[in-house]
C-alpha cells in the first residue's frame, strides 16, 4: 500500500502549468516541522514534494498562498534523471488525491498580523493556543487512533 498522509503550509505560491496536451498541473512543497528538537533544541523542517492535477491544481493555485495550511492525502511517487552534467538524480514527490484547505482566507490574514503565530516554536514548545480558535494546532502530545475508528 502506497498512502501518505500530510498536514503542512506551502513554503511559495503555486503556479499553474500545463503538459503538452494541456492537462493542467501544480508542483508545490510544504513544510511540516518535526515534533522533536535536535541538539541545539530547534525544531528541524522537512519540505515534502507535492504534485496536483487537473481541477485539483487549479483550485490550490486559485485559493492557496505561500503560508496557507493544508492536509495532503496522496501518493509517494519516485523517479531519476540524469542532470545536465550527465549524473543520475532522484526525485521524490506525493502525488495528491486529496488537497484539503485547513484554514480560512481571514483566518490566514489574523496569523500574517503581528501576534505570535501558534505555529512558532520555543524551546519550550509551541505557544499557548486555544482548540476552540485553531483545531489543527500541533500541542506537541501524540495521537493515537484506534484501527476500528477506520472502518
């Protein structure tokens, strides 16, 4: 089984593209921060590959900005090439089924303010944030879901 499941915010804006016979296409990234610190006790990034197609890359580029925070439910899709040096390189991107939008265009506009963004971290974890005002925000606690809550 190839599933991936990914909550994150775009690190740019996504551009609109088109193959040869016009089906369009987005490529993106987004950041999704460990839920550990490392030794210098910051908190490390990883910047996952995404790929959108058809009415799908058109309505993250329509709706979504560089900051916007987004679930990706997809795909993880590898492939090479040689670059123009002639030396073998290898991708890896999440192909998207799924691009959902977890926060509204206001909500977006009261974080880009002056006040601290939930999802700035300290040494002592995230910052202090209230459920009712932001349900994705990431207290630094583990999940667990029991198998039967799938079915």
């Amino acid at each position: 089984m190839n599933r991936a499941l990914l909550i994150g915010r775009l690190t740019a804006k996504p551009e609109l593209r088109y193959t040869p016979s016009n089906l369009p296409y987005t490529r993106f990234s987004i950041a999704i921060n460990r839920n550990y610190s490392n030794r210098d006790g910051q908190r490390e990034t990883d910047f996952i590959n995404i790929v959108a197609w058809r009415n799908q890359a058109e309505n993250v580029c329509k709706y979504l900005d560089k900051g916007s925070l987004v679930a990706i439910e997809g795909r993880i899709q590898t492939g090479s090439y040689d670059d123009k040096d002639g030396n073998k390189r290898y991708s890896m991107d999440v192909v998207a089924d799924n691009v959902q939008f977890l926060e509204s265009k206001s909500a977006r506009a009261n974080n880009a303010s002056n006040e601290p963004s939930p999802y700035d971290y300290q040494d002592n974890g995230p910052a202090s944030v209230n459920v009712e005002d932001d349900p994705f925000a990431d207290f630094g606690d583990s999940v667990s879901i029991d198998d039967d809550f799938l079915e």
